[in-house]
C-alpha cells in the first residue's frame, strides 16, 4: 500500500491515465471497432454502390448503438464526469455516437485515446491482462467475430449471388437477413445460396456461428453457476505469534521483578 501511494506521487500521470482505463480487453474491442467505423465510413464515400451502401448503413448503426453505450458507460464510471466530457474528448465520443455521416469522422478521438491508455499500460502488461482474464476477453473476441462476420460476410454472399441465376438472395437486406439467421443457426430456409462460392461462404458462416454461440453458452454457463471466490481468512500464525510473543514479554518482566523482590528479602536489614 506505502510503494502503492509513493508511486502515485511520484508519477501522477500514470495513475490519471489508469483511473480512465476501463478493463484491456474491452479497450481493444473499442479500439478495433472504431478503426471498422472509420474504414466502413471511407468505404461509403468511395465506392457508390447501393447494395454496399445499405450495408454499410446498418453497421453503422450497430457502431453507433456500440458507441452510445460505450459513452454512458465512461461518463458514469469516470472519477469527474466533467473531466472526461471536455478534457478527454467525452464530447467527441458523443457527437460520434450519432448517426449523422458528418460526425463520424470524430470517431477518431476514440481511437486515439484507446491506443494512448494502452500504449502507457505497456505490451507486457497487456499480455498478462489478456492471459489472467481469458474469459473476459473470449466474450469480446466472439463479439467482435459475430460483428465481422455479419458485415463481411453479407457482403460477400451478396457479390457471389446478386447476378447468379435462380437466386433468391439479390437485395442487401437479404444478404444480412441470410447471414443473421445462419450465424444464429437458425436457418429458416427463406433465403440460400444457389452458386458454390455461395455456399462455401454459407458453411463458413455455419460454422463460425457455432463456435459463437457455443462458447458464448459456455462463457455464461461459468459466469452463473461457478461458485464465488471467497475472501480469504487471515492468517492465524501471525496473531497466534503475536499473542504469544506479548506472553512472552510479560513473563520476563514479571521474572525480573521477582529476581528484585527476592534479592530485597535477602540482603539483612
């Protein structure tokens, strides 16, 4: 606790950029996602194409429900809300946070502070957090895949089966409609690919979506029926020490004071 409170003196800096760090798994989850944002927002400004487009919207919409969430959460959690809204750029993350294109560009301040609380946190200590908190950051490794998959792999089932003959999926609406129920392993059959690459993609998403939401299964399996750490006792050797040290104190001060009184009793008067 002493080394603890001298280091904060020491460096205060470092204990400022700590107290904004949320958990590290959940700083690469956001950190990733933005920079997905930010390449999905050049992506509609670059390729004019409607299908793409209305996928691209839709994930955006996703990013902004993350990214609004992600707001609430570090304003409620920040030791000064004040702080975080206007020194640390808490009001870019909220104008970014709205779905209007103009904003969105200032999903950039997000990933700046992301890479900068990672960057004073250190690789090494990265890798342990990751390491000790396998659980956590599996959560937000199947997150991110079910993200990716969803945007991805819409657009590719969409590019290998618009112009096919006989198909049924030709909209984006129904690429994503497709993928949503194939990574859930639903399938309800309304929606399949006709062409082989199609299907290879569609087996792909089969299988992603199983390992998905398996683990996911598992990750709250554990987290609901794993019993809780309890804390842990005190160490009985060391009051046992310290009681019978204290006995022992007073037994030798009570032996000199009788060595005293016998050798008064003795001497003659």
């Amino acid at each position: 606790m002493a080394a603890a409170r001298l280091l904060a003196c020491q460096n205060p800096h470092m204990t400022k950029e700590r107290s904004e760090l949320k958990s590290i798994g959940y700083e690469i989850f956001i950190g990733i996602l933005s920079i997905l944002s930010i390449v999905n927002l050049l992506l509609l400004y670059a390729v004019q194409e409607k299908s793409l487009d209305t996928v691209l919207t839709v994930m955006n919409s996703v990013f902004s429900a993350i990214f609004v969430a992600d707001f609430l959460y570090r304003i409620f959690t920040a030791p000064s809300a004040g702080a975080y809204f206007f020194k640390h750029f808490g009001w870019a993350d909220l104008l970014a946070s709205v779905p209007v294109a103009q904003f969105k560009i200032l999903r950039i301040f997000r990933l700046i502070r992301v890479y900068r609380l990672l960057r004073d946190v250190g690789i090494r200590t990265i890798g342990r957090a990751l390491s000790k908190d396998r659980a956590g950051s599996s959560l937000y490794i199947l997150l991110l895949m079910g993200i990716l998959v969803l945007e991805f792999g819409s657009l590719s089932v969409l590019r290998v089966e618009q112009g096919a003959p006989g198909a049924n999926i030709r909209t984006a609406s129904d690429a994503l409609w497709y993928t949503i129920v194939t990574i859930s392993t639903v399938g309800y059959g309304d929606q399949y690919p006709v062409t082989d690459a199609g299907r290879i993609i569609g087996a792909g998403i089969i299988v992603i979506g199983v390992g998905i939401f398996g683990t996911f299964t598992g990750y709250l399996a554990n987290f609901f029926l794993s019993p809780k750490k309890k804390e842990p006792a005190p160490p009985v050797e060391s009051a046992d020490t310290g009681t019978v040290e204290g006995l022992r104190l007073r037994l030798e001060e009570s032996e000199a004071k009788l060595t005293e009184i016998r050798k008064l009793l003795v001497e003659p008067s």
